[in-house]
C-alpha cells in the first residue's frame, strides 16, 4: 500500500474513531439529559481510557519506537513481548487498587454526584477496571508495535472497535434500566480491542522460542518515567475540570464533556494532517543541518495552526447553538440544557488557538528532545488550574475558568522554552495569537448576547468557514502546499 493511501486509511479510521466518540456522547446526553446518571455514566465510560493515557499514554510510542524502527521483525517481536508484560503486570495491580477505592476514585472524579449516582458509577468503575486497564495498557503496546512497522493503517482500528463496544452498552443500560450493562459494555469492548489489536500487531512477526528477557532494561525504563511525566500531565487538565464542573451539581461534568468533544474534535483532527506535512519538511532542513530554514519552517507552521484554529473556533461560535441542537436536542436533553452546553462549547472554541500553539511548542520541543520543558510548561500549567479552581466560588463557569488558565499558562511556559532553546521569540505568531483570543472572545460575548437563530448561525458559520479556508490555501505557506498537492494527486489521476 503507497505512503498516500495509508495515511488517507489512517486519517479516515481516526475521524471515524473520534466521531464515534461524539455519538457516545449523544447517546448518553439523549438518554439520560444533563443529571447525575449522565455524568455517572460519562466517569464509567471515559476512565479506562483517560487513566491509560495518564499512566502510560503516549510516552509508550515515544520510548517504544525509537528503539524498534528500522530493527529486524525478530527484535520487533521480542521488544513488543517485554513492553506487553510490563503494561500487563503494572495495570492488572492498577485495576485492583482502582476496585479496592473505588468509591474514593470516583468522588476525586466527579465531587457533585448524588449517593445513588455515585453508587452506581463506583461499583460500574471498579469492576471495569480490573479487565480494561490491563487490556488497554497492552493495546498501547500493540500500537507502538504497527508504528514502528510503519503499519499506521491499524492504529486507529481497535478505538473504532472500542467506541462501538461501548456504544451497544450503554444503549442496552438506558433500554433496560440496568446500570451494570454499562459496565459490561466497556469489559467487552476492551477485551474485543485488545485481541484484534494482539492479533494485527503480530502479523507476520516470528514466534519467539528464546524470551530474551522479562522486562524492558533499565534505560528503557527511566526514559519512560521522564516521557510519562511530558505526556500525561495534560490529561490531569481535562480530570480537573470534570472535577471542578461537576463540583457544581448534577449534570455540570456532562456540560464540560459534551462542549470538549464538539469544541476540540476538529482541531485535533486536523492537526493529525498538518503536523504530517510539516514534520516531513521540519525533519528533512534538521537532517541537512539547515537551522535556519527549520525555524522558518516552525514559524509557518506555528503560524498556519494559529489562524486555522481561530478560524474554526469563530465559526464554530457561530455554529455552535445550531450543532448543539442537531447532537443533543434530542430525548431528554431541555432547551436550558442545550444553552449550557452551547456556552461550554464556546469557551473551549475561545482555547483552540492556545491549544493549537500547545501541539506545535511540544512537537518542536520533543524533536529537540527537551522533555524538560515540557513537563515545566505542563506542571505550570497545572499549577494554575490548581490556584483558580481554589480561589474562585463553586459554580457553573469555575471548571471552565481553570481549564483556559491551565492553557493560557503552559502555552506560555513553553513558547519561552522554546524561544530561549532556538533564540527566536516569534513575535509576530505571538501577535496573531493575541489578536485571535482578543476577537473570539469579543465575538464569543457578543453572539451570547445576540442569541442569532441557530440556522442562521449555521449558514453564517458555513459562509465564514469556506471564506477563510480559501484565503488560507491561496495566502498561507502550509496552506499553498495542501493545494498544491490536492492539485498535483488530481493531475496524476487525470493523466
């Protein structure tokens, strides 16, 4: 299969995963609206995943690949089966101490639900817990395995299969009434992952007669420590919040949810296309020796990520009471429930540019590998999430509030790492990041105000959309060359 189909594979089994996360989220909002039973729902659901990423995430590839790729199948296979017993080992100990506090656990995660809510969520978590750990720790393994085959078709395989697994529980729980499904679906979705993903990784791979060690070495093993503390502390910034959300009563975590999913899928999917392009040309100036064209190649990018998330958090401003209407307006979700959500889905639009500045500082700061700095950016950055959810008065916003400071903070932390690292402050990108917040947020207050009917917005989103996306392909660096290849891919196929 040519390098083009691949990644179109794997971009198109990636936006199918992430859609399918968001119809996760419209079945619980539809079935049981914003209460205490949603939120509950939301904490089972989205725990293996999120304390996987936390503990293990993607400091697993990181370490795992540079030290496969380019080996032979032999050391591939025997690698893969080291890191496999590690994840196993470590999280089936994790899962039965999630299980023992489980009640603990899941009042750190949601402070606002009910007794009998809180009940329900605990005992569905911990006993989840004990098989989907253990399995989801190994899929990461199974990942880093196809990367480092350069098999990338795969990767996002087993989450598709995941999100279905979880979806089919949860509708049988809201059908019967039966909590315990929700639990059963997230068990069988990790088990169904974990077997597809063991058996596609393997493919190919030799039978291993000589185990060649237990474990992973010593070095192997440091290096984790430090890429775990780089990675998982921005997945603290998503608990907190739902922390702080739902401190505010029954239903607020699902707002939180519900408006990060909508808000933050489309750029973190088209991140997944932009950083391919310009990690190629980034990579290419590096192995010439050429720092020059590669910090101009970071400014473009930086640049490009900048006004292409600006552009889809203003029009998805726009767009967002029409979106929140075709998701959520269904079953039991209120029109007062669909206006919070709205609003939640606004503020994380207003973070976009911060968090698109964020995914290019840390690329560029891990290639140079200065892990360092970005544990001191992320660490700051929790630190303030910290500070503003103390100071600040329980309610609906506190959540929202310390999720933008922990952002605005480690964005800061890092494009002065990087500045000091590459002796380029980037004063210009700085300004286009401080004109974009400025304007979302006069237009974010103003659309509050002016409540537009929501086909309205959609078309004035649509309009806004296709206008910006045209300047940025016929204006923007990165932008010139996505059009210049669409254009070229066309060609060949005419001739």
């Amino acid at each position: 299969m040519s390098v083009l189909r691949v990644f179109s594979f794997s971009l198109l089994l990636l936006a199918a995963s992430r859609l399918l996360g968001l119809v996760r989220d419209v079945v619980v909002a539809t079935q049981f609206g914003l209460t205490g039973h949603a939120d509950a729902a939301l904490v089972v659901l989205s725990f293996p995943d999120l304390a996987v990423s936390l503990l293990w995430g993607a400091a697993v590839p990181a370490v795992m690949v540079p030290r496969m790729a380019g080996r032979s199948l032999r050391h591939i296979a025997s690698e893969g089966a080291r890191w496999s017993r590690l994840a196993a080992l470590l999280f089936a100990v994790v899962g039965v101490l999630v299980w023992w506090q489980q009640g603990l656990i899941v009042h750190a995660l949601a402070p606002g639900l009910g007794p009998a809510d809180a009940r329900l969520a605990a005992q569905a978590l911990g006993w989840s817990a004990l098989v989907a750990l253990p399995a989801g720790a190994v899929v990461m393994v199974s990942n880093a395995m196809l990367q480092a085959q350069s098999r990338l078709q795969w990767q996002y395989t087993g989450q598709v299969v995941f999100n279905l697994g979880l979806i089919g529980g949860l509708i049988i729980a809201a059908q019967t009434g039966q909590f315990f499904w929700v639990a059963l679906g997230v068990v069988t979705a990790a088990l169904v992952r974990l077997g597809l993903m063991r058996q596609v990784s393997r493919a190919g791979l030799p039978v291993l007669t000589e185990p060649g060690g237990t474990f992973p070495d010593t070095a192997s093993l440091r290096a984790l420590g430090m890429a775990l503390a780089a990675s998982g502390l921005t997945v603290f910034y998503t608990l907190a919040a739902r922390a702080l959300m739902s401190d505010a009563g029954p239903g607020q975590l699902s707002v939180f949810q519900y408006g990060q999913r909508v808000g933050e899928l489309p750029l973190h999917t088209v991140f997944a296309v932009a950083s391919a392009l310009a990690l190629a040309r980034l990579s290419a100036a590096e192995s010439r020796g050429d720092s020059a064209t590669a910090q101009q190649e970071t400014r473009q990018w930086l640049r490009a990520m900048l006004w292409l998330s600006a552009l889809i958090a203003l029009a998805g401003m726009m767009a967002a009471p029409g979106i929140v209407r075709l998701l959520f307006g269904w079953g039991r979700m209120t029109f007062q429930a669909q206006e919070q959500v709205a609003d939640a889905m606004r503020w994380i639009l207003l973070l976009l540019p911060l968090q698109a500045a964020q995914l290019v500082l840390a690329t560029r700061l891990n290639s140079h590998r200065r892990i360092a700095d970005q544990v001191l950016g992320y660490g700051a950055g929790l630190t303030a999430l910290a500070v503003v959810g103390l100071l600040l008065p329980v309610s609906s916003w506190r959540g929202l509030a310390a999720y933008g400071a922990a952002w605005l903070v480690a964005v800061v932390v890092l494009w002065w790492r990087l500045a000091r690292h590459q002796a380029d402050a980037q004063w210009r990108n700085a300004g286009v990041l401080l004109a974009a917040l400025l304007t979302l947020g006069a237009a974010g207050a103003g659309l509050h105000a002016i409540a537009l009917p929501w086909p309205l917005g959609l078309g004035m989103a649509a309009a806004v959309f296709a206008a910006g996306a045209w300047a940025l392909l016929r204006f923007d660096p990165l932008g010139r060359l996505v059009r210049d290849r669409y254009t070229s891919r066309r060609q060949r196929r005419a001739a």
